[in-house]
C-alpha cells in the first residue's frame, strides 16, 4: 500500500476574515443562549406539571367528597331511594342537597336514583301537586332563589341525561308525552338538546303515526317557547349556544320533529328567534356550529330551515308583518354568501386568490330543500306579509301583458296604497317588495346558464326583462336622486336595535338600493352577453344633463355618490365626462413633483421590454404619473436622434404593448375569438413573470391615464379582474366554448352520470405537461353523480375563470391600481373598458 495523501499539515484559514477567537467567543455567546432556553425551558415543564398536579388533587379532593356524600345519602334514603318521600324534597331535608352534589350523569347506577326522584315528582304531580310548592313549602317567598337554582339545576340534570343515554333510549324519546316539563333556561342546554336532535333519523317516520307531539319536542318546546308570549327578560345569551344557532343549523330540523315546526312558527317562537338571527350576521361563520358534516355547513342549514318555516309563518296575520323583514334580513344575508369556501391550495406560488367563493359541495338533499323553498309561493307569501293591499294574481289574464308589462304601462312599481305598520306612513309602498324580489332573482341569475336564460328563457321572459329594467332603474334613482336620505348609498346601515315593532326606514332604504343595484348590474352583464335590450335603457335621462355632470365632477354631492354607487345609470358619455376631469385633476396635482424629478430612459429597440422592465420597473407610483422622457438606441448602440415631446412615448407604448401582451411572448393567451387572457403556465415561461404582470398592469394604467389609445383586445372574464368581479359559468363560453357544452350536457343528462367515471379533479395542460388538480380536497376519490354534479360544473367552470389565473390577475391588477384607482374604473363595465 502506498499514502496517497499530503504529509504537511494545511493551515486553515477562515475566508470570512475572523479570527479563532471571534469565533470562539460566538460559539460560547451561542451555548450561553441555549443553555438559557433550556432553563427556560425547565422552569416552564415544572410549572406545568405544578398546575397538573393541583387540578388533579383538586378532582380527586371532589370525586371522594362525592363519595362521601354519595354514602351518606345511600345509608338516610336507600341505595335507591327506597326511604325518600314526597318531604323529602323540602328545604330543610338534605335529599337534593346531597342529590344535586354527587350525581354523575355517566354513571348507571346514578341515573337510576335519577329516575326514581323523577317517579316520585310525577307521582306528586298526578295528584294535583305543584312542584314549586313541593320544594319550597310554606315559606316559599324566603327560599326563592334556592328552590329556582334547584328546579333548573335538576331540569339541566335530566337533559343532560337524556343526552348521555341518546342511542340506548332512542325509541323512548319518540314516544307520546304524557306530562310537561317546567321551564329552564341554561347556558348549554340548547347544545344537549343539539346532540339528542341530530341523533334521530332525519326523516322519522316512526312521529307520522302519533297524533301527539313526542316528548322530546314537547320539552324543547316548554323550553324554549317562554318567549312566545312576552318580551324574553332572560340575560343575553351568548350566540354561540343560542336557540338559533345551535338548533335552528340542525340540518332539516322539520323533517326530525315535524309537530314542532307548527309550534314555533303560530305561537310567536319564530318572531323571536328568527329577530335573534339578525344580531348575529353576517359574522355566523364563527357561532354556527360546524359539527355535523363538511356538506351541511350551518348557514347552509339555518337557511333551508327558514325557508321551509316561512309558509307557515308568514300565514299567521299576527306576526306575518313583524317577522316579514327579518326573514327578508336572514335570507338575503346567507343568500349573499351561499355558498362559499375557499378553493384548495389557494396559497400556492405566495398569491392570495382574488374570487374565493366557489360553489361549495352541499348534501344533495339539502341543495333540494332550499331549491324547493325558493319559489313564487314563498314570494307571494312575503309580499302579502309586507303590504296589506296587493295586487292580486288570481285576476290576471293569460292571453293578456303580464304583470312586469302591466307596471312598464304604468310607469311605476304597483302602489299599495295601505302599507304596512312595521313602517312609517310616508314610505313608499314599492320598497319592500322590491328589497325581497331583487336578492332571491340575483342569486337565480348566478346559477342558470345561457341556455336556460337566452333560450328556455328562465325565470323571466326576455320581453319583460326589458320592461324590468325600466322598472328597477325608475326605483332606484327614485331611492337615490328623489327621495331625500341621510345616509350615503354606499354607506352600510347596522341593524335596527330599538325593537321589533318599527323597521328603521334607513335600513329598508339599504336594502333595497343595494338590492336593487347588484340586480342591474348582473342584467346588465348578461345585456352585454347578448342583448335582449338597448344599453341606453339602463341610463337614466337626468343623468344625461350637464348640471348632474358639473355636480359630481365636483365630488361630495349626490351625483358623486350615484357614480360611485350606481354608474350605469349615467350615459357612457357622461362618465367619460367626469373620468377624464378627474385624470386631469389628478395629472395637475402631481406637477409640482414633476417639475422636481424628470425620468429619462434609454432603450434598445431590439430589447424592448426587458430595458423597459428593467428600468421602468423601480419607479413609485408618483414617478410613474409624472412625465417620462424615452430614447431609442438602435441595433448600433447609437441613439436616435430627436426629442421626446411625447410622440416618442407615444410610440414607445404602442411598441412595448405590442411586444408584451403578443402570445409569442408567453405571458398571455388568447381565446378562440383572439381575446387575450393571462397565460395560467406562465411561470413556466419566466421566472419573473408576477413581477411582469405588475408591470404590464401598471404599464396599462399609464396607457389610460395619459390618454394613449391602445389597441388590445383583452377578453371580458378578464377584464372583470380590473374591477375585482367574479366570474361564473355564464362566462365560459368565452374562454373554452368547447368545455362549456361538455357542462351542459352533465347538466342536461338524463342517464347515471357515476357510470361516466368522472371525478373531482381537473387536468391542466400547460406547454405539454400534464398536472391533476383536485376540485374539492379529497377530489380524486370523490365521484361525480347526479347529486353533486352541479357542484362539479360550477367548480370547473371557477377553476377556469378565477383560479387558475388567480396570481397573474392580482399582480397586474395591483400595478394597474397604483394609476387607476378602483372608483375610477368603477364607472365602466367590461365592455365600455375595452372601448374605452
């Protein structure tokens, strides 16, 4: 063998130019801190086991004082209770005082001395005795908080008995109730009767063949109906464990305790509780429960179950006006957020997605009790509750104009002459019924597509759309022009805290501008689809005038407040109007910074984008309005020869534009139609391509505000990013028609749609590379069938139009913004933008 190796001995040197004791010294800082952390450390586990230790001894102190009791109440009344009487009940016995202590709902042989109190109690009840009387004696008045804190502590005790022996006594519980059970009001007790509730089937048949009300919903009526009749004076409730929350988001609680569903709507339940939803939305994400299933989320079940309740209540007179506005509150607000969830994988590639809802995977059965519940019945029902005259419907001709015709003749939404109390005399007698018709056909016009809206013509013809849309713009201009109003119509009004007889003609107001406003906007979306109308019957005719134009160039007027709220009503020609004095207002106020600071920036015309990303790129959002100076060097390096008074930049824009947004460059596609869309694999084209999007964005931006015309045809669905806009299936013919008749026909199919195979993923084909993506979590072993195949549709359709290009769309929409502010661009629909 032979040493292959170097015999001297290399000196080592450190690189870094620090010396052995330099880096002595930090490796014992560094062992000092660790050595710091892991006392730190030590004290932190012996003050814990400290504190466990405590609670501990503190649990085994109590669970043999229990004992103890348990014993000495065993050996005065028997093991069970073979020595107790009706006297033993009374204050001075220690019966319940021992009793209460020690029981323990999870032990058997406790819940059999349970049973016997309660025999002995309905023994004495059977012969005409008061319970209340029983406890309290003859001094009752003296030992009245004693006796009420027993009566509810023992009504609590056997609830949570109940709730604890649910599956062995599952049939017990739906047997006829023979007594009453005495009112308690605890904190929790609506979550016991929450567990109790959804272990019962729910549909149960076995009620169908009583004529009684079973035991269950008797005591959760005794319970929960002390409301009915007067003014609840029990503490708040904390709406978390509140009737409404934890049993009304039982998913079809009606189909479980069918005699219930009478009771609460006639004897005044439903005007209470349903009232006690509105304090709490729209934040009921973080009270409702969410521990059933991930396809029964509780606004999902809060909804169906007072949609389904609203017949019966709103057919009581006596409560139907009062309750009317707060199920008109409830639905729209879970209405306006039904459904949504947060698309999978959604932080990927450090972009937060601008669209997160997405149609969310709800129970078939229960996506069918609130399809069911939404329809013309439960809207006449409502308006019949609202107003006290009404046009009535039985009268109506076929052969005749309809009754959206019949109010375009007249000019004017029907006038209920009579309205009713829950508002002041001198509201209009069309607001309610227009706050209850816009959210319920807004969220219809969400989920048709355009074959059931341009063809089947659904829900409304396309003749009495155009004579909606008259009478929808006359209501809200009368709301924001005519009628006076204290608060601006983009300003949110809080709930009405005052009570439940008068609504607060304020939070009406709201509702129906706000309705009425979204509501225009979608029919305006589907005009520019395809018209069914001419746009100028969006605009109204007073807001053609100079004066209203002069008025909100101005800003902090009413007109000012209409273009920020309700932009269609104004012709185009108008907004342009205002537009173009608000970039020149814009352009004059930031002057004095150009005077100071002028950019001048040599590019290379055979590198055009790169020299202009690379330079153009580090200016702020001041700089970039200012005016910037280009020189073009040539395939020489020489520069070309003249100034840039702005036909130069001019020039340099259309180039850079041309060059950037070509398909050749690998940052955008376009569509059959050659409109452009960002490409969803672009990342794998450029590295920077994000920091690309944000320039390009800003690089648009700076296009519109010096007033560059620039020639780019970009594709509707994309342009609806500008203005922060979701897309929904009736977009996608635009980008993939092909894909979009492949969903109609999944829709429209008649067969088992299982045996097509399909699952919930999807396959991205970017520059032939193959990805799978899954829809839902857990998409890839989740079959589509007919039950869930909407929900596949409208999930394929969002993964194409909003989350697949979900990062290239915020980062060119933040570069946008530094120049065009969102109220700026407001004023235009998607169609007016490209035009413009």
């Amino acid at each position: 063998m032979f040493f292959s190796g170097d015999p001297t001995a290399r000196k080592r040197v450190d690189l870094g130019g620090r010396s052995n004791k330099e880096r002595d010294r930090q490796v014992m800082l560094e062992q000092t801190r660790e050595e710091r952390r892991r006392r730190q450390s030590l004290r932190l586990r012996n003050s814990a086991a400290t504190k466990i230790q405590k609670c501990f001894r503190g649990k085994k102190a109590l669970e043999l004082a229990r004992l103890e009791v348990r014993g000495n109440f065993c050996s005065t009344f028997g093991e069970r209770c073979q020595r107790a009487d009706w006297k033993s009940f009374d204050t001075n016995s220690d019966f319940l005082r021992q009793f209460l202590f020690f029981l323990n709902t999870n032990k058997d042989d406790d819940i059999d001395i349970l049973c016997q109190v309660c025999t002995l109690l309905l023994e004495y009840v059977k012969h005409g005795g008061d319970v209340v009387r029983l406890f309290g004696g003859i001094n009752y008045s003296s030992v009245e908080p004693l006796v009420v804190h027993r009566v509810k502590k023992l009504a609590q005790i056997c609830v949570q008995t109940v709730h604890q022996k649910r599956h062995d006594w599952g049939s017990l519980l739906l047997m006829p109730s023979e007594t009453t059970a005495k009112y308690i009001q605890r904190k929790k007790i609506y979550f016991l009767f929450r567990g109790i509730i959804v272990s019962i089937p729910k549909i149960a048949t076995n009620l169908e063949h009583h004529n009684t009300t079973s035991s269950l919903e008797q005591v959760l009526m005794l319970i929960a109906s002390h409301v009915g009749h007067h003014p609840c004076c029990c503490p708040v409730v904390d709406p978390r464990w509140s009737f409404s929350s934890q049993i009304l988001s039982i998913p079809f609680l009606w189909h479980r305790l069918p005699h219930f569903k009478k009771v609460f709507s006639e004897n005044g339940l439903s005007k209470y509780y349903i009232h006690q939803i509105t304090y709490f939305l729209p934040s009921c994400a973080d009270v409702l429960p969410n521990d059933i299933t991930a396809n029964h989320p509780g606004y999902a079940c809060i909804l169906a179950n007072v949609l389904e309740a609203a017949t019966w209540i709103l057919s009581e007179p006596k409560f139907a006006s009062d309750t009317a506005a707060d199920i008109i509150a409830v639905c729209t607000s879970l209405l306006d957020v039904f459904p949504t969830i947060t698309p999978p994988n959604e932080n990927d590639n450090g972009g937060t997605p601008m669209d997160a809802d997405t149609i969310n995977g709800l129970d078939a059965d229960l996506e069918r009790q609130i399809t069911a519940a939404i329809d013309s019945r439960l809207l006449q029902h409502l308006v019949n509750a609202l107003v006290r005259d009404t046009l009535s419907t039985n009268y109506s001709d076929p052969t005749g104009p309809s009754d959206v015709e019949r109010c375009y003749e007249n000019q004017r939404w029907p006038y209920f002459p009579k309205f009713v109390s829950s508002l002041p005399a001198d509201a209009p007698g069309w607001l309610l019924p227009v706050s209850i018709f816009c959210p319920i056909y807004k969220y219809m016009l969400k989920i048709i597509d355009n074959e059931e809206f341009y063809e089947q013509e659904k829900p409304l013809s396309l003749k009495d759309l155009k004579s909606l849309v008259f009478i929808l713009k006359k209501a809200l201009w009368e709301l924001l022009w005519v009628i006076p109003s204290h608060v601006s119509p983009t300003q949110k009004v809080l709930p009405n805290p005052s009570g439940h007889k008068k609504l607060s003609i304020q939070n009406v107001k709201s509702r129906a501008r706000i309705g009425l406003c979204e509501l225009l906007r979608q029919l305006q979306d589907w005009n520019n689809r395809l018209p069914f109308t001419s746009s100028n019957d969006f605009y109204s005719l007073q807001a053609a005038s100079e004066n209203f134009v002069s008025q909100a160039i101005l800003g902090n007027t009413r007109a000012s407040e209409i273009i920020k709220f309700a932009p269609f009503l104004a012709p185009f020609t108008s907004r342009v109007k205002i537009f173009t004095s608000q970039l020149a207002n814009s352009r004059q106020s930031t002057m004095p910074h150009s005077a100071l600071t002028r950019h001048q920036f040599k590019i290379r015309r055979n590198r055009l984008l790169e020299d202009a990303f690379d330079q153009l790129s580090m200016l702020s959002e001041e700089d970039l309005k200012g005016p910037i100076r280009v020189v073009f060097v040539n395939e020489h390096g020489v520069e070309e020869a003249g100034i840039d008074g702005g036909g130069i930049f001019k020039d340099f824009m259309e180039n850079i534009t041309r060059t950037a947004f070509d398909v050749q460059y690998g940052l955008f596609k376009e569509t059959a139609d050659h409109l452009l869309y960002p490409n969803p694999g672009s990342g794998m084209v450029h590295e920077l391509h994000l920091q690309y999007f944000h320039f390009l964005g800003s690089l648009l931006g700076k296009a519109m505000y010096e007033g560059i015309l620039v020639d780019l045809p970009f594709a509707a669905f994309f342009l609806s990013k500008l203005k922060q806009k979701h897309n929904f299936l009736n977009d996608l013919p635009s980008l993939d028609p092909e894909l979009y008749r492949h969903l109609l026909f999944l829709k429209h199919y008649a067969g088992d749609i299982s045996a097509l195979e399909l699952y919930f993923v999807i396959v991205n084909n970017e520059y032939g590379e193959q990805s799978e993506e899954e829809l839902l979590p857990g998409g890839r072993d989740m079959r589509v069938t007919n039950d869930n195949v909407i929900t596949y549709i409208h999930l394929v359709a969002n993964h194409r139009l909003n989350y697949q290009m979900r990062t290239q769309s915020t980062h060119f929409l933040r570069g946008f913004q530094q120049l065009i502010p969102n109220e700026w661009i407001n004023m235009f629909n998607e169609h007016e933008i490209q035009v413009h």
